[in-house]
C-alpha cells in the first residue's frame, strides 16, 4: 500500500518530469517514451539516438518515474525541452570548459590556489569535484 506522502512525492516527481498533474490518476496502459538522451553500449556504440520512439511501454507512475531518470521521457525533445538532457545538449561546450556545468550546477565551490570553480546539482557534489582538483595540486607540488 502506498502512503499519502510517497504519492505525493510520485507525483512531484512526476510533474518535474513533466508529465500532467492528473497522471498519477489517470494513466493509461501503455504508452510512447522518447529518448533524451543517446542510448550506448559500454564500448560507446549508439544504440537508440535522441529523440528515438520507443512503443508500447507500461505507463504506470512508478514505471513513469524510473525512465524518467534515464532520459525516456512522454515527449519528444525539442528546443524548449527544460530537461538535463536538453539542457546540456544546448549548451556549447569547448574542450576543458565546464560551461554544461554551469548551466545545470546550482551549487558551486572555487579552489583557494587557481581560482577555477566547480559547479555540480549539490553543494556536496560540488565540494567532491573541489577535493579531486585539489589533489590534482598536491601530485604536482603546486601547494605550499
């Protein structure tokens, strides 16, 4: 049985996802699920590109909110598609840039020694990317 609270957060995740408020209520059996992001093999073959159909998957919530997490949304991509995916893939990014970072990151931490800053979803993340530069430092003998 599911309590009032884990479907209330279901159902936020699913909005965010951007699936329609009433979802969660009234979902059909099956449904269409667009990649947003490249389905790859380990070896880095592209199996499904973006924007690839997939038919007849379950469309029930908790199905609805593991794919949402992989990049299969009810959606195709598109230009104003708000998702990671998307996001990242608008973004133009140069070798040794973390400018898809910095769009996506809503936290960030700068290095005391070079000043470059590390950008990632959490504070914590952020301060983890900042431990491995910082080490990066101590193997060259840069700190003091």
């Amino acid at each position: 049985m599911v309590t009032t609270k884990e479907r209330t957060d279901l159902r936020k995740e699913l909005v965010g996802q951007g699936y329609s408020w009433e979802h969660i209520d009234e979902w059909q059996p099956k449904v269409t699920l667009y990649w947003h992001t490249e389905k790859v093999t380990p070896s880095g073959d592209v199996v499904s590109p973006v924007g690839t159909a997939v038919k007849g998957l379950p469309g029930n919530p908790d199905y609805a909110v593991r794919k949402g997490r992989i990049g299969m949304l009810p959606f195709p991509p598109n230009d104003t598609c708000e998702c990671r995916w998307c996001t990242a893939r608008r973004v133009d990014v140069e070798p040794g840039e973390s400018k898809v970072e910095e769009e996506i990151g809503k936290e960030s931490q700068m290095c005391q020694e070079c000043g470059q800053s590390f950008f990632a979803l959490t504070g914590p993340g952020a301060l983890s990317k900042l431990r491995v530069h910082v080490k990066s430092h101590e193997s060259t003998g840069e700190s003091g």
